[in-house]
C-alpha cells in the first residue's frame, strides 16, 4: 500500500455547503484515508492509496458530487 | 445517448445545460400565460421546468443522503416537491430554477475572487529545457533534480529556482517580489521559478523544482492564509451550525400551528444561511489575494483584523529604514588642478573636493575620485570586511582589479598593501598617522563632517602620500521617510526606531527619515522588551524587522512584519504579514489593506443579517412566498459576493 496526498482544484465551490457534499462522497470511497476541502481556496486535499484509487478516480468521485475538479502540481 | 451521457458525465456542462433548459421552459410558461391566458400550458411548462431544474438538486440531495449527510439540496428539494404537491408550481420552478442560477453565479463571481492564486500557480512554467553536453532535452519541469543545468530562451519562463551559471539578461520577477522593475542576473545571480526571463539566453543550475521553489512556497502561504478563518468567520460558522436547524424547527412548528404548507416550505427555502457563511471569507480571500498581488504576504484572516488596529510602530534601522547593505557615499580628494596650471603642487596648493556620489547619477567621477577608489580595491581586493565590499563594489564598475603581492591587515585598523612598485595604506586616521603619513588639517575637518553625518570614513594613501578618503554608509531607503510621513498620517503618532547600532549613525538617520523616538545601541531582547512596554502602555503595536536578531521583538507584537521575506523562511515563519520585496510602501499598504478588508467584513456582515432579519419577518406577515424568497435569497448571496470583490480594486 502507497499512500500519496493529491491536490485537486475546483472552480465550482459556490458555497461553503458545497464542502460537505465533496467531502462526505470522496470519505465514503473505499481507499481514501484523509480528506479536506478548503471553500475558500477551491483546494481538495486528498490522502489516498494509488493502487486502489487513482488520480482519474478522484476527479470522477469529485464529479459524481456535482463539482469539476483538476489535479494540481501544488 | 453517448453523447448525452458525456455531457451528463461533466458536472460544470450538466448545471449549464440543466440551468439553461428550465430557463427556457419558465419562459415559454410565461409566453403560453401571456399569449393565450392558458393556466394549464403555464402549470404544465412550470412543472416541466421544476423536474429539469431539481433533477441535478434531488440528485445532490440522493448523493448526500446515501452518504448520510442532510444538504441544503435536501431541504430545497422538499421544498419543491411539496410546491409540486399543494400544486403552487410556479413558485416551486422559480424556487430550483434561482437555485441553480444562483449557484451557478455565485460559482463564477467566487472563483473571479481565487484569480490571483490561479494566476499565480499558472506562472510556474510546465516543462524545461534540461542542457546535457551537447544535448537538450525538455522534461516536466518538477522533474529537474538540484544540480541539473537548463536552458532558459529569451521570453520564457524560468522553470526552477536557481543560480545562473553563464549568460545574462534581465528577469521580471514581479510574480515573487511585487517589484515591476526587472532584475539583472549574470553569472552567480539567484534567479526564481515562474519569473519571466526577458531578453538574453541563460543557463541555470537548478537548487529546486516543483513544490519546492520560491514561487510554490508563496503559494502555499497564500493558500494558508486564505484557509485560515478569520475570528468572525468562526463566529459566524458556529451560528450558521444552529440557523439551518432552527429554521427546519421553526418551519415544523408553524406547520403545526397553522397547517398552511406554503408558510412551512418556504421557511424551508430561506433555511439556507448562504450570504452569512460567505460574508466574511469573500472579503478575507479577496484582501488577501489583493494584498499578494502587490508583494505583501498577509498570513491569515486574523492578522488582518489585528493590523487594522494598530497605534504603534517600532522599526528596526539596518535592512529596514536602510538598505543593509554599505555604499560608498562619498569621495574626498585632492584636485590637480594646479598641476595643469604648471604650479608646484605643494600640499598647500591643493584644493580639497568631496564628491557626493548619490547626488551624482552615475556620472563619471573625476581621475584622482578613479585613481583613489582603484588604489583601495587593490588593498582591499583580498579582505572580506563589509566595507571592503562596498569599497570594490564602487571600482567594480570601471574595470578590472590586481591582486596585491603581499598585504597585512590590522584588526580594526586599516591594511597595508604592496602591487610591484607601490606601497598602499588604507584605513582609519590614527592608523595611517602610525605610519607616518602626513594628513592635513582640511582633509582632516572634512572628516569629521562625514563622521558626524553617519558615515564611516577610510583614508588611503599610495607611496606616503596621502590620495584621499572614502565615506561609507548604510543609506536610507529613498522611500523612508515618505513611508514614516504616510504612517502619521494614518493616524499612527507613535512611532520608534531600534537599533543595535551606534547612537551617532543611528541618530542621523532618525532625523533623516522624520523618527523622534531612538533606542540605539541594543540587543534583540531589548527590543522584546521595548515592545512589551508599548503594550503595555495600550498600544497596540507593529513590529517591523529584516530577520533572525528581530524575531523574537517580531514575535511579540501585534502584528509582526518581516521584510524582503521571498527566499527566506525565517521572516516568514515568525511574522504575521511578510512583504515580498523591499518595498517599504508596502508597510502601510498592508496596514490600509487591512482596514478597509475589516470594514468589508462588517459590511456583509450586516447585509446578511439584515436580509435574514427580513425574510423572516416577510415570511410571517405573508409578503414573501417561495419565490420572493429564494430570489431575495440568492440576490442577498450575490450582493455579499460583489461587496467583498470590492477590495479588489482598493
């Protein structure tokens, strides 16, 4: 097991409701151990395993909660 | 059905395409009322419009529930199904149909507020052209490893942070420092990732990439700042916690009192407490991202709110209200110009000159000016005294320096020096009187005006004859005293200088900078303790300072602010506004900065109470409905939105 901590940016956080729709949905992930969402920046830091979740999965668990996101250098 | 489901599969296209959709069909409603008074083609387009609209809130809302979470969604979507139940259905398309619209708004005005950091992490170039021997290569620029070499074009980004091998050029490096001005960079010059090289070829050996540079730290700082909550943002969070619920109470409880399920849903729809959460992170983010884009690095919500309340100032005198750095000032020396007129050049004869090189403008100084300074860069040429620096720095300009032979310094005396025929002294009066170098009493007035003025003077004589003397200082900043001026009238009377300098020199610059109050002659706990007493007094106060022996004084105020902080983290890590470059404007401008942002603060703060205040009360004396109330709603978040931006621009 390779646990990593990936940045993900969104533009789509109009809301600070928003942070718990995103976080909620990527805790219930299977091989995600660490989440945190910052409204104000747009940042989604993410403590995963990259054998079971890959950075593609993230976006796609991001997406499913209603919210475009990228992955970020930093 | 490919396609439908790519476009479904995009959250931003689906919201767009949803939002547009259920626009369209609340406009045909419209028309059909309109054109043909038909109630029943409005109802049936309204609750057409209310399935396109609440299909991406109810699945929102599903999403929540299955992660066993309850959502505004939820409560929106409730309060539209009950609208579609008790067949009011305009109010229950007006109530998802502003929903959408408002998040959709609000999520493009909001990230219009995270623009500077985007521009920021977009500085950062992607790639870089990795020089081995003969051959280039270009890899992501996150993989260039220390001590790599890369090749930075004329016009590009440099990738790295590092030290430029060869070439030179000059490099707009306004994305870390703030500074507008380009920097010239040759061979041994630091140079940082995400500044712009513009117009000559350098390699650069690289020191670090990615998340490592300069540029990726600041970011980080930014990005901690604005994440950082403010005390009124707690504050607010903390009575947000409490509204949702108390207004779900409050609907459940009117209900069963009044049995009218209008009142009960929209006391659901205003449930949402958008503009009150929002009011007060908009304005941090956006005064923090103003301030960053100027150079000023201000570590979190909570120091702007301090710094707005600032009534004392102490600042330390080197590296702050001075450069830090010694210059020669000025340059005493004999003139030949009786020798031209075919006079003997007897001491007598000889006219003293001083040259003040500041007021000069890189004129050319005089021969015997060039002759004095080249004979002591040869002196000095081996010694690593800052005054030597300073001394060599000035010759640099006009051409190369030899060696000497043979020299022999005297601790905090002077040098002696010998290159093939010539024997040179250089350093303090009695030290070259010890030598038995005659040194009249002109010269010797002249001098002790220089001392009085804050300089250090350093006599020089070549073959016992006496060519002249060099004035060293550590300048003012030029923007000094326009910064002090500015200060005082910002309503900040109290304003002192600390020093661990001598009372002369810092007394001099005191007066030139306009500082009546002098602790000279100090040590960095002092200067803790100065601060501890202003505080004491009730101030409260803003340390300035440079670095290391002001950290703990920096640590104590207020508000610490750390100067010219890019590169180096200690500044940044004790103080709570760091300004990026060496801009002393900036000082004030944060002070500014952050008062306007906490009047901001206040501003949507009661903006969204009093929208709170009055939708509740609308709602009881029934002159709001469902969707007066989500527009007031969605208006209410939308104004905070555009209040906050305002700091953009101040």
């Amino acid at each position: 097991m390779t646990t990593t901590t990936t940045i993900l940016r969104s533009d789509g956080l109009s809301c600070p409701s928003c942070v718990n729709n995103i976080e909620s949905n990527l805790n219930q992930t299977e091989g995600i151990s660490k989440v945190k969402v910052h409204f104000n920046t747009g940042r989604i830091e993410v403590e995963h395993d990259t054998e079971t979740v890959s950075e593609e999965k993230l976006v796609k668990v991001v997406a499913q909660s209603g919210y475009e996101a990228r992955v970020s250098q930093f | 059905m490919k396609t439908l489901q790519k476009l479904f599969g995009n959250a931003s296209t689906r919201k767009k395409v949803l939002l547009f959709v259920s626009g369209l069909l609340v406009t045909a409603g419209w028309a059909a009322n309109f054109f043909w008074a038909s109630s029943r083609l409005f109802d049936a387009f309204m609750l057409l419009a209310t399935l396109t609209a609440g299909f991406e809130i109810a699945r929102r809302a599903w999403q929540g529930l299955r992660n066993r979470h309850t959502n505004i969604e939820l409560l929106v979507t409730i309060a539209a199904t009950g609208g579609l139940a008790i067949e009011v259905y305009w109010e229950a398309a007006a109530v998802t149909f502003l929903f959408l619209l408002g998040g959709w708004l609000e999520a493009r005005t909001m990230s219009k507020t995270r623009d500077t950091l985007k521009e920021l992490i977009n500085m950062a170039p992607e790639t870089a052209i990795l020089v081995d021997g003969e051959k280039r290569t270009e890899i992501p620029a996150r993989e260039v490893d220390e001590g790599m070499q890369v090749l930075v074009k004329p016009g590009a980004k440099i990738p790295v942070d590092g030290i430029v091998d060869s070439g030179g050029t000059t490099v707009d490096e306004s994305a870390i420092t703030g500074e507008p001005i380009p920097a010239e960079k040759q061979a041994g010059s630091e140079v940082y990732a995400g500044t712009i090289n513009k117009n000559g070829r350098i390699y650069v050996r690289a020191t670090k990439s990615g998340a490592d540079t300069t540029l990726a730290r600041i970011i980080r700082r930014v990005e901690e700042a604005q994440e950082e909550k403010a005390p009124a943002q707690r504050f607010i969070e903390r009575f947000a916690r409490w509204y949702t619920p108390g207004i779900v109470g409050l609907s459940i409880v009117s209900y069963l009192f009044t049995w009218d399920l209008e009142l009960a849903l929209t006391l659901l729809v205003i449930s949402c407490p958008g503009a009150l959460v929002i009011s007060t992170p908009i304005s941090v983010i956006t005064g923090i991202g103003n301030a960053a884009k100027k150079g000023i690095l201000i570590k979190g919500g909570e120091y702007l709110e301090n710094a707005g309340k600032v009534t004392a100032i102490a600042l330390d005198k080197t590296g702050t209200l001075t450069a830090g750095k010694p210059n020669v000032t000025e340059i005493i020396h004999f003139s030949k110009a009786a020798d031209l007129a075919g006079v003997n050049p007897k001491e007598e004869f000889q006219e003293i000159h001083t040259v003040s090189l500041p007021d000069r403008n890189n004129e050319s100084l005089p021969l015997e000016g060039e002759e004095l300074l080249y004979w002591a860069s040869v002196a000095e040429s081996t010694s690593e005294h800052p005054l030597a620096e300073a001394i060599i720095a000035e010759t640099g300009q006009s051409g190369r320096i030899p060696e000497p032979d043979r020299f022999e310094s005297y601790t905090g005396q002077g040098i002696e020096a010998v290159l093939g025929e010539d024997h040179i002294f250089v350093g303090k009066t009695e030290f070259l009187k010890q030598q038995g170098i005659s040194i009249n009493d002109g010269i010797e007035k002249e001098i002790a005006t220089l001392t009085k003025k804050g300089r250090t003077a350093v006599l020089v004589a070549r073959n016992n004859e006496l060519l002249g003397a060099i004035g060293i200082a550590d300048q003012m900043r030029p923007e000094a005293p326009k910064m002090i001026s500015r200060l005082r009238k910002n309503g900040i009377e109290h304003i002192a200088m600390l020093t661990g300098d001598a009372r002369d020199t810092a007394e001099a610059i005191a007066e030139e900078v306009g500082i009546r109050e002098v602790h000279a002659g100090i040590l960095p706990e002092d200067k803790n303790d100065i601060i501890l007493e202003m505080q004491k007094q009730g101030h409260q106060v803003a340390m300035i300072g440079d670095g290391i022996n002001d950290a703990p004084a920096l640590a104590s105020a207020d508000i610490g602010i750390a100067m010219g902080a890019a590169g180096t983290d200690v500044a940044i890590e004790t103080a709570d506004i760091a300004l990026m470059s060496d801009k002393l404007m900036n000082i004030p401008e944060a002070l500014r900065l952050s008062l306007k942002t906490l009047g901001n603060i206040r501003q949507n703060v009661v903006i969204a109470l009093v929208t709170v205040a009055a939708l509740l009360t609308g709602v009881f004396t029934g002159s709001v409905h469902m969707a007066g109330g989500m527009l007031v709603h969605e208006l209410s978040v939308l104004a905070v939105i555009l209040n906050g931006m305002r700091i953009r621009w101040v």
